[in-house]
C-alpha cells in the first residue's frame, strides 16, 4: 500500500514524527540503511556480557520536558517506555577533589551556594527563576516553530509587555556567553564550573553567543525535571517508538539506503532505493545531515539555490568511553556515587581551553570529561553489585592536526583512539580509589567510528553542526533552508530547534503535516 509519508532515518526526530503521523492515522514507512533503528539511540553489550551501554545518547530530560514527549509519553508508556530517575542529577569534580552537587530540591541548592560565595544562592534564584517567568516566550523560541502566526503574536505580546526597548534589552541579555554570565553573576569558581561543561553539550563553548542563556536553561531544566534515563537503555526507548508505530500500522524497514528524493514538477513523488527500487509516496520526511540531502538525495536536482547550504559547517568531534566495573565506583570525593552525571572539568577557563584546542584539530591536553552513572539510576543495565560508566567527551577534534600535551604522535583516528583513551582514564582513575580494583573492561568510539554508525555525524559531530548563532534559530540549517521541492520536510539535529534528544523539529514536522 502507498505510504502518504516517507520517512528517511530512525533517529529520534523521525520516530516523533513516525509516531505522531501515524497515531492520526496516517500511513508511515520508515527507512533505515543501517541495521538497526534508532540513529543515536543504541543500547548494546559493548564490554562484557550483561553490561548495556547506550553507545551515544544516554539523557532524555529534554524529551521528558518537551512538547514531543507530553504527546508521546502516555502512549510509549504502554509499549515498555519507563524513565529511572535520580535526586542528584548532576555534579562538578575539579582536580583538587572538590566538588559541587546540584540537586533537585532548589532550597538546597540555594543553600549550598549561597555557603560558598554570599550571593551565589540569590544569582541561582535569579537565573532558574528568570527561565521560569519567561518560559512561553523562551521556549517558543528554543523549540517552537519560528515562521508561524503564533511566534509573531507571542513577539507582539512581548513589546505591549516590556516595551521594543524592553524586548531588545532581552535579546540582548539572552545573547550573553556563558563566561560572560558566570563571571559577572557567580563569586564561587565552584559554581561557576558547575554550569560550565554543560555549554558543551549544546554544541556551544564558554564564548559563543547565547551560551549563557541556554546554560541557564539547562541549569532550570535539571533542578526541575533532573537526568532521566530510560530504563533498559536508549535502545528500549526506540523498541517502545516501534512497538507504537507498528500498532497504528506504520512499517519499518532497515538495511534501506535511500539513494535519492525523486521529484518531479517540483514536487517529491517517491524514494529511490540504493537496490533499485521506487517507493511512491506523499511526502518525504528526511532526517539527514545537509551534506546527504543535497549532494547525494537531491543530486539530480542540482546544487541549492544559496551558496549557505554548501558552505555549512559541522562542529567538534565526540569521543565516547565505556567501562564495564566489577564493583560501584568509589570516589574519593564524599557525595558524588549517586550523581547522575559528573563533570571532571576545573571550570571556565578549562572548559574553554579543551575546547578551543579541539576546535583547531588538537587533542585536548585535558579534556572536558562527562561521567554518566547509568547503573545507579537503572540497575538492570548491569548483572547485580557490577557497575558501568558511560564517558563522553564533547571536545574531540574532527580532523586531527597534534597534540596539544605534545604526547600523542598519530594523527588518525584508527590509531590514535587508544592513546587519547588512556590519557582520559589516567583522569578518571585519580577521583576513583577502586578504580583498578574495579576495571574489567573499556571499550572507546572515537569521533570516526561514530560517523561509521551514523552517516549523519560528519566528523563524530553529535549536534547535527556547528550550533554558532549564523547557524542556529532561522538560519538552521542555512538562510534559504526552506528552498526545498514541494512535499520534502528535512528534520534532524540539523534543523531548528536543533540537536537533543527533544525530537523537537520530528514534532514540528508532524504538526506541520496536520498530526
């Protein structure tokens, strides 16, 4: 039977908007040229037998928090979808073995800054709560659909209540850096690096635009709503998508490389398979990188109208470590074994060095370390008193030119991954007394190995490219994104509302579509 929607990729954009189509019965096929679903989300044995990893996406409070996830949850939650939770969603450890908890009881963490640095705890308040005020405009604009109506009579709104001055002097805050907000707004260095690394993780540094703002979000999201992983891995969360799209009769496909979009007249008719075969359809719903949807996908069309589309940049590279542990780690510094994720960073000014090295092809002489600590929150990720750890590190170079430590001498991938490894492990292992005690086995994925899993990380760029402000808001992916044949909805990381595991821009697809 025809499908009235296509569906190129599995990620978690395209199962949002699998699921949400289908569930207004429309008809779904979903194709997937690797062999398995999911795109970033994956769950395998990676190390040892019984030890479940999630490969690369592991935290879905942006999913849990979002429009996307309020439409789905109810319906997921019966197909197995279950979310393991922690009090402590995350932490700092600095290298003289102090560290900073937030948790998700705001008196307290009011109380634990305003202990280190009078102020801290009124600037905490002042922040949280800001993002708490102003959340329907935020938020409108961080995932909302930007050419719409309704942004425009939000944007009205916002000038009959702070005045044009007023609603300029807001961009103008919400375009801050983080450095620029932490310096000025936290006296504590510990405060200050707590929120640093996270800029990281939105495909930002330290001294972007705008990274104060989503700092700011990031800090209100995890008091609010914490670190949730789903139980059983990622992987159970893309068996839960299936098992729904499936039973509102849409179809799955993988080992289904699409070579090309045909179009004619303008308009998208069907997909054309790498084997040879034509799917006739509705509309194509393609979750891709730039870079596939017009030099392989829309080849036959020829190069975009704008010059922008080609000259698309990606960001740093992804570097992802995983431990399987004989015992739950145990950590010099006092607090620290329930967090949910820890960052092993000195603060600003490291976060920005690691960064900024990576940035120009240079293995970071001390990276930025994120440490996940599944199994305290899922204890089935693990045979029972074993323990794992999921490390990444979001400031690894794409393309390597050397060494910052001047240590490392390979400049591939292949062969370097093991070195930049240990380098990271010599980190971990100084706030871990057990650690060697522990240790049964590692497993690393460096930045060309995950491009090797998913075409779509150009580079090991987990964020779907650069997230700077010319590539970010309107103008993701590029200023004349919508100059695509009628009947083609690009979706992804690399499409606005950006990267994450919100499935922000599959929902936006899908309403678009009438869902």
């Amino acid at each position: 039977m025809r499908p009235d929607h296509v569906i190129i990729g599995s990620g978690i954009n395209a199962l949002v908007a699998a699921a949400l189509l289908s569930l207004k019965g429309r008809r779904v096929l979903v194709l997937e040229r690797e062999d398995r679903l999911g795109g970033c989300l994956r769950t395998e044995e990676l190390t040892l037998p019984g030890f479940q990893h999630d490969v690369m996406a592991a935290t879905f409070v942006l999913f849990m928090t979002g429009p996307a996830g309020a439409a789905l949850g109810p319906h997921l939650a019966r197909h197995g979808f279950e979310y393991c939770h922690a009090a402590l969603p995350t932490a700092v450890l600095r290298p003289d073995g102090s560290a900073l908890v937030l948790t998700m009881d705001h008196a307290a963490n009011v109380a634990a800054f305003e202990a280190l640095a009078p102020g801290d705890g009124a600037a905490l308040s002042a922040d949280t709560g800001g993002v708490a005020a102003d959340a329907p405009f935020l938020f409108a604009l961080l995932g909302g659909n930007l050419w719409s109506w309704g942004t425009a009579k939000l944007l009205f709104a916002q000038v009959r209540k702070r005045g044009a001055r007023g609603l300029a002097a807001w961009f103008g805050t919400a375009l801050t850096p983080a450095r620029g907000w932490l310096e000025t707004s936290y006296r504590s260095p510990l405060a200050q690096a707590l929120f640093a690394p996270w800029v990281l993780h939105c495909g930002l540094t330290p001294e972007s635009a705008y990274s104060g703002q989503m700092g700011k979000v990031i800090a209100f999201a995890l008091e609010a709503a914490g670190a949730p992983v789903v139980k059983g891995g990622a992987g159970q969360a893309v068996a839960a998508f299936r098992a729904l799209i499936e039973a509102q009769g849409g179809t799955f496909r993988t080992g289904a490389d699409v070579d090309r979009i045909v179009v004619s007249g303008g308009k998208v008719t069907g997909v054309a398979l790498a084997n040879g075969e034509t799917i006739d359809c509705g509309s194509v719903l393609a979750s891709v990188a730039p870079g596939q949807l017009h030099d392989r996908l829309l080849r036959e069309e020829g190069p975009p109208k704008d010059k922008a589309a080609q000259k698309f940049r990606h960001g740093r590279g992804d570097f992802q470590l995983h431990y399987a542990l004989d015992a739950p780690p145990e950590w010099r510094t006092p607090g620290l074994q329930d967090v949910a994720l820890i960052h092993l960073s000195d603060g600003i000014d490291a976060v920005s060095k690691s960064a900024n090295e990576a940035e120009r092809g240079m293995f970071p002489a001390t990276p930025t370390i994120c440490v996940g600590q599944p199994s305290r929150l899922d204890p089935t990720r693990c045979p029972p008193g074993k323990a794992i750890l999921w490390l990444q590190i979001p400031d690894a170079p794409r393309v390597i030119k050397g060494d910052a430590a001047g240590e490392i001498g390979a400049t591939d991938w292949d062969a370097a991954k093991e070195a930049f490894a240990d380098r990271i492990e010599a980190i971990l292992a100084r706030h871990i007394s057990n650690f060697a005690d522990i240790k049964l086995a590692r497993t690393a994925h460096s930045p060309r190995d995950l491009e090797r899993m998913n075409v779509n990380l150009v580079g090991g760029d987990p964020y779907g490219g650069q997230c700077s402000i010319d590539q970010f808001f309107l103008w993701r992916p590029h200023a004349h994104a919508s100059d695509l044949p009628r009947g083609l909805v690009q979706i992804g990381a690399s499409t606005h509302p950006g990267p994450g595991l919100g499935g922000g821009s599959g929902f936006l697809a899908a309403k678009g579509l009438g869902a």
